[in-house]
C-alpha cells in the first residue's frame, strides 16, 4: 500500500497522516481551523522505542550497556521512528493503521503499530510495541506541537498533576518528586490517575489530551507552540523505569483528543 499521506475526514475535522515523515500526524483541523504546528518536524511524531532524553545515550538491559546516537547532545532524544517510514497496514475514510519495524541503531528487532481513529469532536492514537524475538525495554508516546495561538489569544493550559519530576540542570529528572512548579516548563509530571491536560484557545476551542497512562510531559518555551506529551515513563525511563517488551506481553498505550467549541 502506498506511504503517502493520507487523509482522515469525520464531520468538520480533518487528520493528515504522514507515513513517510517518521508516522506522524502532519496535521489536525477542526472546522478549518489547523491545531498543530506545521512543519517537517513537527505535527505530533510517535516518540518511540523511547521517551523524551536518555543520559549520555546510552541504557542498560541485564549486563549489557547499548549507546544510542546522540541527536539532542549530550543525551539521544524522542527515539528513532520518527526518523523512519512507516508502512500504511490499512487506511479508510476516518482510520488508518500504520507500521514500522525497529532497525539499527535500535538494537532489538520489534514490530510498531498505530492506530489513528478520527470522530466528529476526538482522535484517537493508540501504539504498540511487539517482540517476537529477544525481550527489551521500551517507551512509546506521543509528542504533539499544538500552535499557541488559532488567531485570537494564546492557548492556556490546564492540568493538576500530583507531583513534578525535579530536573536537573541536564533537563533529566533527578529522581526527586517536587510539588508542581508554575510555567515555562520543560518537565514531566505524574498523574497516576490517568494523564488529563485541556489546551483552551479562548472563545475558539477546548481540546483535552486524555490518557490511561500516568506521565505527561508539558513544554511551552518556545513562543508558537505548546506541547502535551502523553508517555509510558519518565524521561530517561529506559534506565529508571524501564517496561519490558516480550514475545507474550506487548507495550501497548493510547491517547484521546477531545474537542468541544465554547
């Protein structure tokens, strides 16, 4: 099946997926109006088989230190599918699955698969981790650019985290769980209830980021956009909370957006 981009429609929203540009969300427009960044970087990339930084690039798994390349120096960032093309599995008028196999420099063979469901007010991406091979540690999450501002006034965002991960001057978390700190902010927060983050464009939209997973990290110091990043782990999850992919137990998790107008 062919890897250009493909189109999502349900009531006035539209999704672009963009297989070949590392299985992103290219774009998401609500009665006409574009909520994400654009860009080639941008959009919302899948961050997977990791989350956010890694210290120095590299992690360990049993007696076995790996050492990824290192894309955000000191530290390796956000993973690598995002740099790769994914495979378009299956693609109707409002769904589509997509895949993409682990490859060096990931050191493990693993299959990615994600799914994007598009309704009338939400969509819905859910990805998964498979290993029919050797057994390794993984993250998966999302990491969308939402543009500050639709025209009218800069986006709010509104969330109650239980804690914060303290960072430390490597932009790693410390290990230390502080109460949450207002903004600018480059730092992961745990929400063991399920993460819930609603970006607000007064008097134009209201979207809430949803997730059963319970870490969110939040940046907004850049002045065109906010990001809302739902993943399995921390950054540096690899070393600190790794979650392991077996042949019998995948990793799987999912993140909803919903929209309403006011």
């Amino acid at each position: 099946m062919s890897n250009d981009e493909i189109t999502l429609a349900a009531g006035d929203a539209e999704v672009v997926l963009a297989p070949a540009n590392g299985g992103r969300v290219r774009s998401l427009r609500v009665g006409g109006a574009e909520l994400l960044r654009q860009g080639e970087r941008y959009g919302c990339f899948p961050m997977v088989p990791w989350c956010g930084r890694i210290r120095d690039g590299m992690f360990r798994d049993g007696g076995t230190v790996h050492q990824m390349p290192l894309n955000a120096p000191p530290h390796a960032i956000h993973g690598t599918a995002r740099n790769g093309a994914w495979r378009v599995a299956c693609a109707e008028r409002s769904e589509a699955v997509l895949t993409y196999d682990l490859v060096a420099p990931w050191p493990y063979p693993g299959r990615v698969t994600q799914l994007a469901s598009l309704t009338d007010d939400a969509l819905t991406l859910t990805m998964s981790v498979e290993t029919y091979d050797s057994s390794f540690p993984a993250q998966v999450g999302w990491h969308p650019w939402f543009n500050r501002s639709l025209g009218g006034e800069d986006a709010r965002l509104d969330f109650a985290p239980a804690w914060q991960e303290e960072r430390g001057e490597d932009h790693l978390p410390t290990g230390n769980r502080i109460d949450p700190k207002p903004g600018p902010w480059d730092d992961c927060f745990g929400m063991p209830g399920g993460v819930d983050v609603t970006v607000t464009w007064p008097g134009q939209l209201e979207l809430r980021v949803t997730s059963r997973e319970e870490w969110v990290v939040v940046y907004d110091e850049q002045p065109e956009a906010v990001c809302v990043e739902p993943q399995t782990g921390p950054p540096n999850g690899l070393n600190t909370l790794p979650r392991l992919v077996t042949p019998i137990e995948p990793l799987e998790a999912t993140t909803t957006w919903t929209w309403r107008r006011p």
